[in-house]
C-alpha cells in the first residue's frame, strides 16, 4: 500500500463526513443515558475500550503475528463502533439509542486514548529504535479535529436547522456505509494482487478477533441480565469497528502501510459476521 491521495485526502475527508453524520443525529439528551442507565452504558464502555483491545493483545502474541501486523491488530480493537454498528443494531432488534449513544461516547474518548495505547503497543511490538512513531499530543489534535469537531458541527446543525438535518440525516449515514465499502473496495482493487498475503498474515487473527468480540460482548450483557435487544447491541458495539478510522490512524498518521492490512481485513469479514450474529440474534429473540 502506497501512502498517496487515498491515505492524505480520501480517508481523512471520509472520516470528517462519518463523523458529522453521527453528530447530527445526536443531541445533549441523548447523553442523560449515562446517567439514567449508568449500568448499561458502564459495561458497554468496558467491553469495547478493555476487553477487545486485550483480545487483541492475546491473538496478536498467541499467533505470533509479525510485529506491524499485531500493532494493526491493536489500532482496529481500539477504534470505536460507526455507523455501520448503528445500522446492524437495527437490522437486528437491538437498542439503536444504546448504539448511538455508546458510539458517540467512545468516539469522543478515542481522539485521547488511542495516541496513548498504540504507542505503548509499537513499543511493545516494535521496540524502542522503531523507525515509526507515533507523537501522542500531535495526534491527539488531529484526532480531535476529524473526530469530535465534525461530530460537534453535526449537533449544532441539528439544534439550528432540525427540519434540513432530518432530511439529510438518513442519506448520510448510508453513505458513511458507502464510504467504508468504497474505501475497502479501493484499497483491495489497488492491491489486488498482494491480497492473498494480506488475509495470510492478518486473516485469521482478524476473524478470530471479531468473532470472538461479537459473541463475548453478547454474553457479558447477558451475564450482566441485560435485556436481549441491549446485548445486542453491545455484541455489535465490541464486534463491529470504526474501519475508516483505523485506517486513518494506521495510514495517515502512522503512515505505515503494513499496519493498514489489519483494518482492511477486519473490515471486509466484519460486514459477512455482523450479518451471521444479526440473523442468530434474530432467531434466538424467537427463542426467548
């Protein structure tokens, strides 16, 4: 993979527009959940910024993956839900205001956490005399402005103008969807010839991750006697990752190619498993 016009301009700018599309479908209220289900929302939080992110830390060294590769393990585990954990919370019953909100959260905290926790993990993986690195305060900032800033411009929009942000509300949360298939297909049209290699070195690890974070969120909220339609969307929540995020954390501010792998595959088997759990989800709700 080339660090070129798809890396500097399309992800970043892709990123921008997701992000804003979660904002103008959020309000203050929403985030009262915190405080009127605090339960709910504490364990979401834990599953998805502690127990993936540990999953992660297990495959990456009990498959032994090369070092770059694991790094990208951790990069994916860290990013936040998006719109396409929204949309699967939907498809299947689950809690859509729990979703948002929980993405929302997580989204915001992530500009601060994931500088931190992937530079531990370069030093980690790749020792101290890597060659790449990873400046927590600079990123930080850029986090901040394609993350929170066009989620906050999203919430002020939907308070001055509610009728236009309604309207425009649906059609850009399909196209964040889009944005992340068209920045996949992209990347694997690109690479097409390296792709086999991709899905040899991050392959299994990446569907051993999500699979195994998908029915692990699930079964914590059901351990915790959540309601069904509640551990859904926290299996969605830990299972079903921000891609383009990742991507931009692995190829615009790292600018390691090899680290992006993790994401692409991740992103790819995370659409065909988060329809396998939505229709298992869908047939135990008959169940119970």
């Amino acid at each position: 993979m080339q660090a070129d016009l798809l890396t500097k301009v399309i992800l970043p700018v892709s990123l921008f527009c997701i992000m804003f599309g979660m904002g103008i479908s959020l309000r203050p209220l929403d985030f009262k959940r915190i405080i009127k289900s605090p339960k709910v929302v504490a364990i979401g939080i834990c599953a998805q910024m502690l127990l993936l992110p540990s999953i992660a830390f297990i495959f990456a060294n009990a498959l032994k993956l090369p070092p770059e590769i694991a790094v990208g393990l951790i990069i994916i585990a860290l990013a936040p839900g998006g719109a396409t954990s929204n949309m699967f919370t939907y498809l299947s019953k689950g809690d859509v205001s729990l979703s948002i909100t929980l993405t929302a959260i997580v989204s915001l905290i992530a500009p601060f956490s994931i500088p931190v926790l992937v530079g531990l993990s370069m030093v980690y993986f790749l020792g101290s005399n890597t060659t790449f690195n990873l400046p927590i305060i600079e990123t930080i900032i850029q986090l901040l402005v394609i993350t929170v800033i066009p989620v906050v411009l999203g919430m002020f929009v939907l308070s001055r103008w509610e009728t236009l942000a309604k309207k425009i509300e649906p059609v850009i949360k399909w196209l964040s969807i889009l944005f992340l298939i068209l920045i996949i297909v992209l990347i694997v049209l690109k690479n097409y010839a390296n792709m086999p290699s991709y899905f040899s070195q991050a392959g299994l690890a990446t569907l051993l991750l999500n699979f195994t974070a998908l029915i692990l969120g699930y079964l914590l909220a059901k351990l915790a006697k959540l309601l069904h339609s509640q551990a859904i969307t926290i299996g969605f929540e830990v299972g079903i990752q921000n891609g383009t995020l990742a991507l931009v954390v692995a190829g615009t501010l790292i600018g390691n190619e090899v680290m992006m792998i993790p994401a692409v595959t991740y992103s790819l088997i995370m659409f065909f498993s988060g329809a396998l759990f939505g229709w298992w989800m869908n047939k135990r709700a008959y169940i119970e």
